[in-house]
C-alpha cells in the first residue's frame, strides 16, 4: 500500500464531527495533520462528518471551525473557502454514499441485514454467555435473493452489511507499524444504517476515496475500523490511503479528558486568556517528541523540526499545568504593545479604562502591561491584576491592610497618619510634567529619611493606600503609571476615613 500511493500528491484530512465544540483532541490532530501537509507542500482538507443527525449542530459546526481559525490553521479546502472536491459536509455527499452501497450490493460484496435490535441483543448475550467474542453471525448473509426481494417489498427495513472476506490482513502504519488482523474475527460490519445513512466508517471511505486523500492521519481508537475499511476499499476497487494511528490525548490518570477534570475545548482555553501560542506548543509536545531538550517552539519552527517519526505510539497526556506554565513563558516574552492589545479588550469588558484622567494616553496601558508581565499567567487575570491602576480601592480595605501590615505597624497610627498627610503634600508640589519614577523615588525617600523611618515604614504604607495590596511591581514605576492625581486622591481618601474612625 506504501509504494502505491508515494507517488500521490499530499493530502490530508481532519474530519471533525459538529457534535460539539473543538476538542483538544480534535485540534492536536489537526496540529500534526496541518505540519504534514506543509512539510509536503500538500493540501489541508477541512470535512465535517455530520452524519450523526442527530447530535450534529450548526452552532457545533461553528465552534469547530472557530477553534481551529484561532490556532492558525487554516485549510486549503472546506465548507466554508469550497473547493475542487465537495461538497465538504458529509450530509451533502448521500448521493454518493449511495451509489457505492448499491455498487457492493450489485456485485455480491454487500448484503441486506433484516435483524432487529433485539436480535442483534440477543446474539450478543449469547456470545458472552458462552465466552465468545461478541460479533454479527452472519445470519442474513446467505438468504435467498427472492427472501430479500420479497422482504424489501414487503417493507421491511433492513441495513446493509459489508461481506468480510476471513483472510490474515496487514498493513504498516506510519505511527504504530506493522499491525496484523485476522479479519475473519472482526464480523460483517454494516455501511447503511437502516435509516438509509451510511455508518461512519464506510462513508469515510467513500470520502477519503473521492476526496483524493493520500494520508489519514487520526486517533488510535480507530484502528480496530482500520481493517474492515482496508476490505470497503478493496471490495469498491480503491486504492487505499496510508493510514497513521495517533495515541490518544489523556488525563494524568490516564482518564479519558471530559468536562469534570476542566477545559476540554479550544474555545474555552481562548477564553480563560490562554495564548495561542502556549496552545500550539503545548499540543505539539502531547505525542510528539523533537528528540532534544528543546521545549518552546513557534508554529513556524515546528513546520521545519516535526516528524511522524517521532510522533508516540502510546496514549499521551494532556498536561493543563504544563499549558499553564507554556502560557506564562509566552505572555513574558511578548512584545509590551503586543500583550497591551490582547488585553485592552479584557479590560474594556471588564469596565476598566486605559485613559488618564487628562485624556487618551495609548502608551499607558503599555507602560502598565510591562510592569505586571511577569506576574501574569492568563490572560483573563489581566482585569484583576491590573484594576487597581484604573480604580481606586475602597479606603476601608487600605486601613484594614494598614492595621495588619508589619512595616506599617512599626508606628503608631497617629505617626502613620501624620507620614501619609506628609507625603501626600511633598506629592502634591510635584509638577504633573515631572510625575516619574525618578521624582517620585527622590521625593520619597527623602521624605522617609526626613522622618527618621526606614524606607519600607513609608513606602508600604503609600503602597498599600494607592493600591489597595501589599504587593504590586516597584513602588515608583507603579506611582508613575496610576498617575498624580488619582495618587493624591487614593491618599486623600484613606486620610479621610482614618479622620472619620478617631
């Protein structure tokens, strides 16, 4: 199967089904799948397979598409760019799926099905009873063809099975290698449901075959559908793709990844302020190994490093503090002006402006993001972190800090009172011009050198009213950045209320 298809052009597939939003699983696969196909100057196919009627949406379809736009990787072909192959929705394609149902059925490889339900229930049972592999008997294999006929006239709904022909099958998978079936063990699989859909795995082929895919490159637990489709091909006379089966993406605990332990789609690693960067290194290192010690890759450097060589053949794991510590890495070594503009949007939701109040300064928010980068880890922690430098904190919460704070305890209240009133008018006689974190640090540390305190006994304490916390970035390139007049004000006010409780 290798020689035959070396010789095709590259295309590959990820065929997501819209029961849902895009899953991690989903997106790594799309990851190495897109990296295949760039490195082969090869086309990217975007197909959605929607035959589940039921379970499949429109708004599932749209945050499959969606998740994947947000990664970067963007596809040559699609339902929504068309393409030289479609339609690329697989519940456009029936009239297909049933020309080759009726092509295996005219030419003896496919045979109507009439059990029910509870036949096939009770066929099972039976099985496991006697301590045999469940799988279809064969029942309805060799009935009479005017049984069939007068049973279709009659009305009775059937399915359609795929004749297996009981030999020894092999093929060499581009991840797992040589696996080996005895396909007399795996039953006759059904390729029309009796609802007149076609079952996943055979229209899979038909569109695999149609679509000109050369590689299918996909999840592990598709391997066991691997053989049977390996007959569908050759019963239609195709020439099958070469196959590459991928470990799956786990928990720590080796549990399959569901909404009980956290996130599990892109959409909701989007919005918890994940980067797409931290995402994209992060699955690309969930099965596949650079073979160095490197960890930290762009989209464009995994095109030129990523192999399917050196992709795992076991299950791996998705490691959500690892993405957490990927996502810090990348938010510390963006460009200031690019977090601030990730960001500003964050902060606008969240009521908070990016404007002194003496009109519109872009680069503040800059200056702003600069200082707290290395405190960041999300994105979504941005409001939180940075609201301080847009709203006053309440004066009850500075004096309740105040109280319990060990530099600020180191005087009495009526000292630490007379300190803060000190301070707040040696800040007044700054220039609005002159508000910078050299002045600032001048005029501070003089005024702590004034009262004969050390620098810490003031400095906290100013930290502490104009913040509302005890930790925030330097002192003095936070003062700058919160501006003149909302420091006076923030010391104005914790004066206030400590006036008020005498």
């Amino acid at each position: 199967m290798a020689d035959s298809v070396e010789c095709r052009p590259v295309r590959v597939r990820i065929a997501p089904s819209p029961t849902g939003n895009c899953h991690v699983g989903t997106a790594r696969n799309a990851l190495y799948n897109y990296l295949f196909a760039r490195q082969g100057n090869g086309a990217f196919i975007l197909r959605i397979d929607d035959t589940d009627r039921v379970r499949s949406t429109e708004e599932s379809e749209r945050g499959v598409l969606e998740g994947l736009k947000w990664l970067g990787l963007q596809w040559d072909e699609g339902p929504d760019v068309g393409g030289p192959f479609g339609p690329y929705r697989q519940s456009e394609r029936a009239d297909l799926y049933q020309l080759s149902v009726h092509t295996l059925l005219d030419c003896g490889r496919a045979y109507r099905c009439f059990c029910t339900p509870e036949e096939l229930a009770q066929e099972r049972k039976q099985a496991l009873a006697a301590g045999q592999v469940p799988g279809y008997s064969g029942r309805c294999r060799d009935l009479a063809k005017s049984e069939v006929k007068a049973r279709v006239r009659a009305g009775q709904s059937s399915a359609v099975r795929l004749q297996i022909e009981p030999k020894r099958m092999a093929y060499v998978d581009l991840v797992q290698g040589q696996i080996e079936q005895d396909a007399s063990l795996l039953g006759d699989p059904v390729i029309r449901k009796s609802d007149g859909m076609p079952t996943y795995s055979f229209a899979t082929v038909v569109d695999e075959h149609y679509m000109e895919i050369s590689h299918v490159l996909r999840s592990a637990e598709h391997i066991n559908n691997t053989f049977p489709q390996i007959q569908m091909y050759e019963a239609l006379g195709f020439e099958p793709p070469e196959f590459g089966h991928l470990g799956l993406l786990l928990n720590p605990d080796r549990s399959k990844i569901s909404k009980r332990t956290g996130a599990v789609f892109i959409g909701e690693f989007r919005d918890q302020g994940y980067l797409v960067e931290a995402m994209i290194n992060h699955l690309a290192l969930s099965g596949w190994n650079p073979g160095t010690d490197e960890e930290i890759f762009s989209l464009d450097e995994l095109l030129a490093a990523f192999s399917l060589e050196r992709c795992g053949k076991s299950n791996a794991i998705f490691d959500r503090p690892k993405l957490l510590w990927f996502n810090g890495y990348y938010i510390r070594h963006l460009p200031p002006e690019d977090l601030a503009r990730r960001i500003e949007p964050l902060l606008a939701e969240a009521g908070l402006s990016a404007r002194q109040e003496s009109g519109e300064t872009p680069e503040r928010l800059v200056q702003i993001v600069a200082l707290e980068q290395e405190r960041l880890k999300t994105l979504a922690d941005a409001p939180e972190t940075l609201a301080f430098f847009f709203q006053d904190p309440a004066p009850e919460s500075c004096v309740s800090l105040l109280r319990t704070n060990r530099f600020a305890r180191r005087h009495s209240l009526d000292d630490l009172r007379g300190a803060l009133a000190g301070s707040c008018a040696r800040l007044l006689e700054i220039h609005a011009n002159e508000w910078t974190a050299a002045s600032l640090s001048r005029v501070l540390n003089d005024q702590a050198e004034r009262l004969g305190w050390k620098r810490a006994e003031l400095l906290m304490p100013i930290r502490i009213v104009v913040s509302g916390r005890a930790a925030t970035p330097p002192l003095f390139e936070t003062l700058e950045c919160v501006g003149k007049g909302p420091t006076v004000r923030r010391l104005q006010a914790v004066l206030a209320h400590l006036r008020d409780e005498e």
